[in-house]
C-alpha cells in the first residue's frame, strides 16, 4: 500500500491527467483530462479492486519520435506505463478494461507542403496504435468514442467505471 | 538545435518587432475589411511551453474558432490566429450585417467568413516576416475550426511534441467603439526554419 502512495488520491476531487500524463485513483477518485483533440485518452480499469488509470497520449510510437524523454507521450510506452502504474496499486493486467475516446480530425487541411506526415490522418493513427497495443496486452475496449471532428473533455470514475464525454456541442455522454 | 527561450534579448525583441508589424498591417486589412477603425494595443509577445498555452488562452475548455495555415518555401512552420465569440461575433456583423449569429453553430458562409478573417490576419503576419527577412513565403489555403481551445491546440501541438516545447504567442486587444475583444495568433516555425530567421537577421 504504502509503496503507491504518490499514485493514489483519496480525495473526491476530480484528478487532473495534464497532456502527456498518466495517473492512477482508487475507488470513489475520478480522473479528468480536458480537451482531447487528436491526442487519445485511455482509460483502463479493474472492477476487483476498483482502480482506475487514465493516460493522455500525442503520439502513437515511441520508437518514431525524436524526444523520446516522457513515456506518457506515446500510445505504446504510455499504456504500459499505466499498467505497470496500476499493477503497483493492487490492479491485475488480466483484469483490466479499457474504455478510450479521443482521436479526432480537428482540420481538414487538404492542402499542405509537406507530403511526409498527414496531420489530418494523427488523429485515426494514434486510434489504431492505440488498439493495436491494447490487443497485445489482452486489455479488452468495452466502450469507445473516437474520431469525427470535435473536442473531448473526458471524465473516468473508479467507483463505477464509468467514462463520460462532454463537447462543445452536446452535453454529457456516458459510456 | 534551436530553442526560442535559449534567445536573447535582442533575437526576441526582434521577434517581439515581427509581431508589432504584423499586428499593424492585421488591424489595417481588417479596418477596411469592415469598413470602420479598430485601435489596438501594443501586442504581446511571449515565448510559451504549450501546456501553458491553454491557460493562456483562457483554460482548455474554453471556446474558440482556429484558422490554421501552413508556409512553406524559405520558411516553414505554422500560424495559427484564434479568435473568440465575442471577436467572431464583431465580424460576422460586420461583414455579413448585424445579426444574431452562432459562433459555436456556424453555417457554411459564416465560416467562411470567418475564415478568411483569420487568413488575412495570418498573411500580415507572413508578409511580415517575409519583408523584414528578404525572403518568399508559400501559404497554404487556410483551415477553419471551432472547438475546445486545447482540442484546436492538440493540432500544432502534436506535430511539434517530438521536436520542441515552445511556441510564440501574439496577444492582440482590440477595441471599437463599444466592445473589447481578444485575438490570438500563434506563430510555430519548423526547427530549421527557425536557425535559418536567426542566422538571416544576423543573430
């Protein structure tokens, strides 16, 4: 217990996961990550023992970035990262669910200099790397809100599990 | 590599000088855009970390409209200018009549509009930099989004997050004769783009 305790939060207030940050609560704690536009929130759970990590990534691979300095930054490190972050407070990685939202494609930018790297595309890419990475750790996803073109202000609560999407746009959405 | 905050006083002041231009030139284009006169203040200029950037911008949540264009050529990066409710509303009266328009719900024409708005903006700030500089400038056809703040943000952010930390933001005030209201341009050089305006002006 003690070992974990920089993890933990207690308090009823909402726990805030910045940009490329990851952060683990325990039952009544709830996470929150504000504005997700391409970037994509991951969010994992065990109903056993009601712990609850949220990651906010940018990026889909590690190996493919330059500064490569935070773990949290990219879909693949960033989820393990969180497991393993989980697995300290108590969490089984056999146990766990994911619900994850996020992912959109904010601009059409149809027209750009650089043909390298699609912007428009980062969005689905970190979607799929996302999946992808689940799919090797046998992290099931029950719920999913991702793509279109909007922003997304995430709620996950380790009481319940539940995960709630609010935009600009429409209200509350319960997943 | 290049850092903005590595700069010195005078390499940002000479940004900082940039901005001024560039904010001069905006308030003419849109004043005969609209047809009457705006009085601004003297910009702000700071060098930022983009997890600062929201807050700055009034929290992440925060609603805004987005017009991103690309440059390319002697020089490439981004300019973002953002502007909220309050400004999109001043100028969908003043360019499409005195209304009761929706920035969160825009039709096609409004955001059009609105669009070219922050086109203008955003090519006097090129033009700007390219007149100072001596050098071409390619610009890409804008692109217009209206949302959260940080989801607008998440954009140019991404693209950046593997090479640099730091972005350069323009505060403007505008004024008419009845209301205040805020713009924001965002200005984010590639990293050789940005080693190549620093050698060019002899810093």
């Amino acid at each position: 217990m003690k070992k974990c305790f920089h993890f933990l939060v207690y308090d009823m207030d909402k726990t805030v996961v910045g940009i490329a940050e990851g952060k683990v609560v325990r039952s009544p704690g709830e996470l929150i990550t504000y504005a997700l536009g391409s970037c994509v929130g991951i969010c994992l759970y065990d109903r056993t023992c009601s712990v609850a990590g949220m990651v906010h990534i940018l990026l889909p691979y590690k190996k493919t970035a330059v500064n490569q300095s935070n773990p949290y930054k990219f879909a693949d490190t960033g989820i393990i990262a969180l497991v393993k972050d989980m697995e300290r407070c108590g969490a089984n990685v056999r146990r766990m669910t994911a619900k994850i939202a996020g992912g959109a494609k904010m601009f059409e930018r149809s027209d750009t200099f650089k043909g390298e790297v699609d912007e428009t595309q980062i969005g689905q890419r970190n979607v799929e790397a996302v999946r992808e990475v689940l799919r090797e750790l046998r992290i099931p996803i029950i719920a999913d809100d991702t793509g279109d073109r909007l922003g997304r202000t995430i709620t996950f609560s380790a009481e319940t599990g539940q995960l709630t999407v609010k935009t600009v746009r429409w209200e509350w959405k319960k997943l | 590599m290049v850092n903005y905050s590595e700069l010195d006083d005078t390499a940002q002041d000479l940004l900082r000088e940039i901005g001024n231009i560039g904010t001069g030139n905006a308030v003419t284009a849109l004043s005969s855009m609209v047809g009457h006169s705006f009085n601004v203040e003297l910009p702000q200029v700071r060098i930022i970390n983009y997890r600062e950037a929201p807050e700055l911008l009034g929290g992440a949540e925060t609603f805004q409209t987005g017009i991103l264009l690309e440059i390319g050529g002697e020089l490439s990066g981004m300019f973002m200018f953002l502007l909220n409710e309050e400004f999109s509303k001043v100028m969908l009266d003043a360019l499409l009549g005195p209304g009761d328009w929706d920035p969160v719900n825009m039709d096609e024409m409004c955001r059009s509009v609105i669009c070219e708005v922050g086109n203008i903006v955003c090519c006097s700030y090129v033009n700007a930099l390219a007149r100072l500089m001596g050098i071409k400038i390619e610009v890409s056809v804008p692109d217009i989004c209206s949302d959260m703040v940080g989801a607008l943000l998440s954009v140019p952010m991404i693209h950046f997050a593997n090479l640099s930390d730091e972005l350069m933001l323009i505060e403007n005030r505008f004024f008419t004769d009845k209301t205040a209201f805020t713009g924001h341009v965002l200005f984010l050089p590639e990293m050789e783009s940005l080693e190549k305006m620093f050698s060019l002006l002899g810093i």
